[in-house]
C-alpha cells in the first residue's frame, strides 16, 4: 500500500498541491491551511487466485508467475482550496497526471477514479472554501516466481522393439 499511495502523492505534488500532503483524517482537522491536499487510506482486501505465467526474463531464463493473492486498495484523495477554478484546475492536472496504471516491484497496478463529491465550506471541517474528494482503487496482485528448467529439443531416436513396429524391419539402434 505504501507505494501506491507515494504514486498518489507524487501525482497531487506534479498537480499543483504545495506544502504538506496529509495522511490521516486527524492530521486533516487540525490543518489551518486553506490551499491543501491528503490522501487517506480506506482499505485493502485480498482475493486468492490461481493464475499462473510463463514468461523468459531479461536473461533468458525461464520463469513460472504464481499469482497467490489479488490485492485491491482504496485509498481516498481530497484537493482544497480557496478558489474554485484552482481546485478544478489541480483536480484536472491530477488525472492528466496519473496513467491507466504504474509498476509496483516488477508487477502491473492498475488505477481506477471513483464518483467526486465536491464539498462546500460551511459542509466541511476544513478552512478552504471548496474541496473535491475521490476514491482511487488501485489492482494488482502478490506474486512468487518459480525458475523453470531450460527445455531443449535435439535429435531424439526411437528405439522400438520387434514385437511393436507393425511389421516393418529394425535397425537395431
């Protein structure tokens, strides 16, 4: 979960966000700034799955990816400022920002935006006049890989016995 949010982080910073980006909801209240923004951990959940891979890495060694778990994370992002057009403007520069996904150790991540509740100043604990929040779900998965013994195909010889050729003659090989 950790690099998934840093990801998140990186992308409100590129937007526009200054200053500190919150972690918690307690860290949030207590904030006086008016222009800010947080990401907030939701949950996580983790699914068993069977999938398998074969695939030949960079070495050209031969690999089996076991996926042992699908791993789905909410975490929920919140953009605020005193100025409307500002906080629509980060909020665009955000989802420019972010891809379909990103790669976290080697392993696909990918990124869904949820519904955005855009929140007034007197309907919110924080300074700023408006601020937009949005639920982020991020899928990917656990992984092992397994190194596969290098399979190679020469000149392979059959040596059939009398009794099991249909008539025809052996060499005796």
């Amino acid at each position: 979960m950790k690099a998934e949010r840093d990801y998140l982080v990186q992308a409100l910073k590129k937007a526009g966000v200054h200053g500190r980006i919150h972690e918690s909801l307690k860290s949030l209240k207590n904030c006086n700034e008016v222009h800010t923004g947080a990401v907030l951990r939701i949950g996580e959940s983790f699914t068993c799955s069977g999938s398998k891979k074969i695939y030949t890495d960079a070495e050209g060694q031969r690999k089996q990816r076991n996926k042992l778990f699908d791993r789905v994370t909410t975490l929920n992002v919140i953009i605020a400022d005193s100025n409307e057009e500002k906080a629509e403007e980060i909020l665009s520069c955000f989802l420019e920002n972010i891809s379909k996904g990103f790669e976290v150790n080697g392993n696909w991540v990918g990124i869904e935006i949820g519904e955005a509740d855009w929140i007034e100043k007197d309907d919110s604990i924080l300074k700023s006049k408006i601020a937009v929040q949005f639920d982020v779900t991020l899928t990917g998965g656990i992984y092992t890989d397994t190194d596969l013994g290098n399979v190679r195909l020469g000149n392979i010889k059959l040596k059939m016995d009398r009794g099991e050729n249909n008539g025809s003659k052996d060499n005796g090989e």
